[in-house]
C-alpha cells in the first residue's frame, strides 16, 4: 500500500465551484430555451455567456446580431437542418427570438439570439428614382453605340467612295498572302528548272 496520510473533508481544500449561479429569471428563459432546442438538437453541451460580461463574438454570426445572444447549443440535429430550423423558428417566432445554426468542429451549433429583426416598408419614391436612372443610364448607352455605328458606317461610305470594296480592309491580308505564297512557288519552279535537265 501507498504511504498516505488519512484525510477528512476538513483537511481538503475548497473547490471553487464551476457552475455559476444564474439570476431566477434568466434560469427560466435558458430552461425554456433548452426544452424548445432539444426538440431538434441532441444537446451535448450547452454555451451561456456570462451577464456581466459581452459573449465573445462568434466569427461567423454578423455583429450586430452578436450582442443579443442568450445561449448557444451544441450538439447533433435530429433531422434535416432545414426542416430543423424551421420547426425552431415556428415555436421562436412567438417569443422574438431568432435561431442561428451554425457547424463547428464537425459538431452543429444552434444560438438563440434575443430579437428579430423587422424589416420597415420602402416606399414607391426609390422604386421609382432607381427605374428613371437605369432607363436614363440605358439610353445613354444605346445613343453611345448608335453613333459608333453611325461612323463605321460613313467610313465604309468613303472608302466606297474611293472605289474601294468595303470587304478591302478584311480582304488585304488574305490577297498579301496569296501573292507571297504564288510567288514563292513561281521561284521555286524556276530553280527546279534550272538545276533539272
């Protein structure tokens, strides 16, 4: 046996405790929170940022959203992450919460943010504005390329004009080498005729 001095729970140090204790009132909110994920999530552990403290922010989740997070769940989702979020939006919605899934470190991760996020009515007026200046901004471009073809058109006229063949300019090349490839051949044939009796 090992050479040990018998101990009793007086002569133990104290272990801080590392469950913190948590305001009545938020207690009830995370327990409702936790019975609602788990209807979709297999809980593995369970993320709660301290009250005295801001969460630390979550790269992934925008920033504005990140000051509003109540908890946050890891774990496995019971069925489709689609079908899954939109059961937890069904029963959130009522509440104004909002749930984020996110995936980490293979694990899937639900935050349950306080708040939603309300979209205000656009009025007609930027509908409007945004219409006249595509329509102007088209316009200016269909009158840009008009006159571009416009003056294609009166320097194929000139060159007709000059008696020129409006396919010349295509044409010049291809005649260039025709002529080069004839007249290497007439050379050709010359020296055959020369060095052959």
């Amino acid at each position: 046996m090992l050479n040990e001095t018998a101990s009793s729970t007086d002569d133990r140090p104290a272990l801080r405790s590392s469950v913190r204790h948590v305001p009545h009132e938020n207690n009830a909110v995370r327990d409702e929170l936790r019975q609602i994920v788990m209807s979709v999530l297999m809980i593995e552990r369970e993320i709660v940022p301290a009250d005295d403290q801001t969460p630390a922010p979550d790269a992934h989740m925008p920033a504005e959203l990140n000051g509003g997070l109540l908890a946050s769940f890891e774990g496995r989702l019971l069925f489709d992450s689609e079908q899954a979020y939109d059961r937890l939006d069904k029963v959130l919605k009522p509440l104004n919460y909002l749930p984020i899934f996110r995936e980490a470190n293979g694990k899937h991760v639900v935050h349950i943010l306080a708040g939603r996020v309300h979209p205000g009515e656009r009025g007609w007026t930027v509908n409007l504005f945004m219409f006249i200046a595509t329509l102007i901004s088209v316009l200016i471009l269909g009158t840009l390329i008009a006159v571009g073809e416009l003056e294609s058109v009166r320097s194929r006229a000139g060159r007709l004009r000059g008696r020129e063949p409006p396919h010349a300019d295509l044409a010049r090349p291809a005649l260039r080498a025709q002529r080069h490839a004839d007249h290497r051949r007439a050379r050709v044939r010359a020296l055959l005729r020369r060095a052959l009796p």
